[in-house]
C-alpha cells in the first residue's frame, strides 16, 4: 500500500477503518515498504530488468516524490 499509493494514501486507508494499532504500527509499516522497496530494486537490478518502475517505488517510500 505505502510502496504504490505512498504515505498520504497509507494516511487515509488507515483513517478509514476504526481499528486498535498500536503507537508504532505506522513506523513498522513504513520500515518494511522502504525495506521492500529497496529489495524489490536490488532484485531487479540484479535480474538485468528495467528499473524505473523500482525506482520510483523507492524514491516514493522515501518521501522523494
């Protein structure tokens, strides 16, 4: 969810629902999308494969875009 739709639209979904998270539920979350995207590029890179979709993830986890 972070990884496509990036931190506003994470914001609102988690808005959305009356559910009981913890404090830190929203650090974890970000943590593992920028943990996933980061992976996700290396594999790509490492594959040989085009990646700009990757990229974008990354720079959107980051806060970039």
């Amino acid at each position: 969810m972070l990884i496509d739709g990036g931190w506003s639209f994470f914001q609102r979904a988690l808005a959305a629902y009356d559910l009981p998270l913890d404090a830190e539920f929203a650090e974890r979350t970000l943590f593992s999308a920028r943990l996933g995207a980061i992976h996700y590029l290396g594999y790509t890179l490492n594959q040989g494969g085009n990646p700009s979709r990757d990229l974008l993830h990354v720079r959107r986890v980051f806060g970039l875009e």
